[in-house]
C-alpha cells in the first residue's frame, strides 16, 4: 500500500491493494468514526450496526472510505452489502474494475 499526498490530505495509491489491505483501511475509518469501537472487536462477519453505527456513521465511514480508495461506487450499491467481508469484496472489485 502506498500513500500519496493529495488536496485533502494523503490518498492511496490505486494500484496492487489486497483485501486485507484495504481491511485495515476500514478498520481506521471504524475506529476514527466510533471511537468507542477497539480493533479486536472489528471482524469480517461483523455488520457497522453491530459495531454501534447509527446511519450517519456509517455514511461518513463508507464515503471517506471510497474517497480514501479514489472509488466511485453508488449508495445503493453500499447499502446491499451484508458485512464487513461484503463491503471490502466491493471496494475491491471497485478497485479492480
């Protein structure tokens, strides 16, 4: 994973992220917006409702998440994701696509 200066801050590069990669970036974002949240707590199978988030969290996790990736990916489409897993399988496939 590498980090490139942008307008907003830092961005990730494009390029070569693995799940698990972009795992941890999620991870970062649950805990910056739920802060109560502890990283052990953050598991695949695990819902953002689960976790604690209300609708507005969950929002702010998923559009800094896909700013953060540089993907463009609808609502809607956030919205049919299941877990956790669902929603890095998603921004991988954003990515990759």
């Amino acid at each position: 994973m590498k980090f490139l200066p942008d307008s907003n801050g830092w961005k990730v590069e494009r390029t070569g992220m693995t799940r698990e990669e972009i795992f941890t970036l999620l991870k970062k974002h649950i805990v910056s917006v739920i802060p109560s949240v502890t990283q052990d707590r953050i598991l695949p199978n695990a819902t953002l409702k689960d976790l604690g988030a209300d609708s507005v969290d969950r929002a702010d996790i998923a559009t800094s998440l896909k700013d953060e990736l540089g993907v463009d990916i609808p609502l809607v489409e956030l919205g049919k994701v299941r877990d956790l897993d669902g929603l890095v399988d998603l921004l991988y496939r954003a990515r990759s696509g």
